[in-house]
C-alpha cells in the first residue's frame, strides 16, 4: 500500500507537466531528425516537416520492452477520458484488459484487430493508477495510466476508428505542405534532449531542455575528410567540434596515412613515426571509436582534418573546458550517457552538449592497445617537449576532463575543430 501511495504521489507532482510541448524544426535542406532522450534512452525519427509532441510521462519503467510505437495511452494522467492507440504486430483476435494495482480485472474488450493503427477510447476509471493490457496472437504489451478525476461511472473500452492506416507507424495529416505526422515521445519536465538533424551528407547535433511549444532552427556546416567521411558538427559557445571522432586514414590532399604490420608493432626505433590503426588492429572498432593517430601524424603539413577544420591547440582545448565550468565538472558535460560504450558508473555523464565523447581507449608506442571502454584521450597539436605533446582525457570514474602529456608515437583519438 505504502508503494502505491508512492508511485501516485510521483504521478501527482507531474500533474502539472502534463501538458504536451510541441516542437518543429526547421532548416536549410533538413531531411530529417533523431531525437534522442538523454535520460530515458527512448529515441524517435522524424522526416522533414513532422511535429515531435513530448507527451507527459511518468518516470516509472516500462511494463516492457515493446516499442512506444506499438502503443500509446494520451492524455496521460487521465481526467475524464483518454484514447489508447495500437499498432498490432499481425491481424487477429485480441483482448484488451484494464486492471486495477492489484491485479483486478475491471473491464475487458475482444474483438478482431487489423495489424494497423487502432484507436479505443477509456472512460469510467476511478482515480488511481491502472495497467492496461493488450493481447493477441502471438504477442502481449502493456502501459501504465494515471487516473486523476474519480469517477461514478462504469469503466468502458470503445473503439474509435477502425480504418486508421498506419503511415510508417505515424499519425500522419496532409496539408499544404504535404504529408506531416506527429510523432509522439514520452517526456517528463527536464529531461534533456539531442537532436542529431540531416541535410544532404551533413549533420547538425544540439541539445535541448524543453519547456515550451517552440521550432528549433538547423545550420549545416560541411565537415568531410580526405577520405569523403561526413562528420556530424555541434556548436559549443562560439566552437564547432566534430561530434564523433575522427576516423579517416587519408591526409586532406588524399595522400594515405600510414599504418603498421602487424598493427602491435612495436615503434621503439622510429624516430617521427605518422601512423594510424584501428583500435587493436579491429576494423569494426571505427565506426563506433573512430582512428588512433600519432602526434607525429596529426600534426604533419598535409593535415589529417577536414578542409577549413584543424587540430585544436592546448588554449582551444582550454576555451571549451572554461565554459563548461573548468577542468573538475567538464567531463561530464563532454561524456555520452549511459553504459553502451562506457564502464559503470560513466559518473555523470550527461552528453550536456551534444560532443558526445566515446572512450576509445590508446595504442602505447610498443604496440599494446588498452581503455577502450575507460577512458578516452584527445591529441592536442601543443607540444610539450620534444619527446612529449598534450593531450585530453577523460575516465569513466570521475568527471573531470585533465589535461595530461604523452609519448608522441602513442595513438590517441582526434576530434577537429573549424577554423575560427
């Protein structure tokens, strides 16, 4: 009892949350927008000219697995009616069940169900929280809904539409435009969100704190090596950064940039070696960690960044870390959330601003490869001594992103940054 007494009072505190914010987009060749929920994980893909609709959530897990394509409850918390949406897997006959916390059944709907969009209409909940079922040949998937306003009635599930075709999973409208959808996605006040928008081969990542209906504007800037990678660009105070690291193996006049063989070869005996490698020699690491490179290689003439982009020095390294609040706090603000690519307990990593940073780990100069996962070092173009250049790191413990100086020959990740 005293657990559900809980759970309603969460549900009460976002009562006045629940009003859905609705943002458009917009830019200059703009095809399309990944939205991703920095705090749930949940993530949605909008085209061009959709409406992203951030539906009051209440931060309690999932039922289950199941996408929120398959099924929405909206309004959320209920007052006096709300519509349950479903997208079945296959056509057939399917249950849908309204049960009280403890179990209880207390209204049930069967029915055929086509395998596209289907609206039901709930009415008649007494104020509390109920769990909603929906179950048919060969699959089962729930939501949670809140009732806020009491009610005399008799709980009922009606259908609505039965002829509502799904449009890639979307609730879509014609207009002068064309066809728009609306896409929904769960969302509690001050969750944070960033938006990775694509024209052409660009991309453009920001991040935002909703708190409004608002459009957010895209400006694509072109971010392409010399071996005709696209980079996505995020703009941090008056900087753009690359927001994955760099990962091409050709100069920008198209030259190659070497590598070893094997690729643990040991570089004691090379005096300015200019090399790259995929971490442990693995090709699948690159799309995810980018390239390792000498300081000998990301500082030679023929400039292994983009055109009109370049290495940042130690005092750009220092701009970016000064407005994120210093050294000690950085990090955190620099780090992709979550634990796909980073060891627990990634500290507080919040992804603030949109840089995205992935623990690619190193290649020491006799050829052994380590941290991938735990930490993640960026070559700076200062040097420090003749044998040592500066460098930026970053550990899955703490949230500071150091300054620190290594070996020249080792392998380290770059990130660009465009020419001021």
């Amino acid at each position: 009892m005293k657990k559900l007494l809980f759970l309603l009072a969460i549900f009460c505190t976002l009562e006045t949350n629940a009003q859905p914010y609705s943002i458009s987009f917009a830019g200059v060749g703009l095809s399309s927008v990944k939205i991703e929920n920095l705090t749930s994980g949940l993530i949605v893909n909008l085209n061009a000219g959709d409406v992203l609709r951030l539906s009051a959530g209440t931060g309690i897990p999932e039922v289950n697995n199941m996408k929120s394509s398959v099924i929405k409850v909206y309004p959320n918390p209920m007052t006096d009616k709300s519509t349950l949406e479903i997208l079945p897997p296959v056509a057939g006959d399917a249950i849908i069940t309204i049960c009280d916390m403890t179990g209880k059944v207390l209204t049930q709907f069967k029915d055929y169900v086509e395998n596209y969009t289907q609206e039901f209409s709930l009415s008649g909940l007494k104020k509390g929280l109920h769990i909603i079922n929906v179950q048919g040949d060969g699959y089962q998937f729930s939501e949670k809904l809140l009732c806020n306003v009491k009610s005399d009635g008799k709980p009922i599930i009606a259908r609505v539409n039965n002829n509502i075709q799904a449009v890639s999973e979307k609730q879509s409208i014609k207009d002068s435009k064309g066809f728009q959808a609306t896409i929904d996605m769960a969302y509690i006040a001050g969750e944070r969100l960033k938006y990775t928008a694509v024209a052409g081969n660009n991309k453009t990542v920001m991040t935002d704190i909703p708190t409004a209906d608002k459009t957010v504007t895209f400006t694509f800037t072109e971010c392409k090596d010399g071996e005709n990678n696209y980079y996505p660009v995020v703009q941090i105070n008056n900087q753009f950064w690359m927001a994955e690291n760099l990962k091409t193996t050709m100069y920008r006049n198209g030259v190659s940039i070497g590598t070893t063989n094997p690729y643990n070869k040991d570089l004691s005996g090379e005096s300015a070696p200019t090399y790259q490698w995929a971490y442990a020699g693995n090709e699948s690491n690159v799309p995810t960690y980018g390239r390792l490179y000498t300081w000998y290689a990301v500082t030679d003439s023929r400039n292994v960044c983009p055109t009109n982009w370049h290495v940042p020095n130690g005092d750009e390294w220092t701009t970016l870390t000064t407005y994120l609040g210093g050294v000690n706090i950085a990090g955190s603000k620099l780090k992709e959330t979550g634990t796909t690519h980073w060891t627990t307990p990634n500290t507080d990593a919040t992804n603030a601003t949109g840089f995205t940073a992935l623990p690619g780990g190193l290649r020491s100069y006799n050829g052994a490869y380590d941290f991938v996962g735990n930490n993640g070092f960026w070559w700076s173009s200062t040097e420090y001594s003749s044998t040592n250049a500066l460098e930026r790191d970053l550990d899955y413990r703490f949230t500071g992103f150091f300054w620190n100086y290594n070996l020249k020959p080792y392998g380290f990740s770059v990130r660009c940054v465009r020419d001021f």
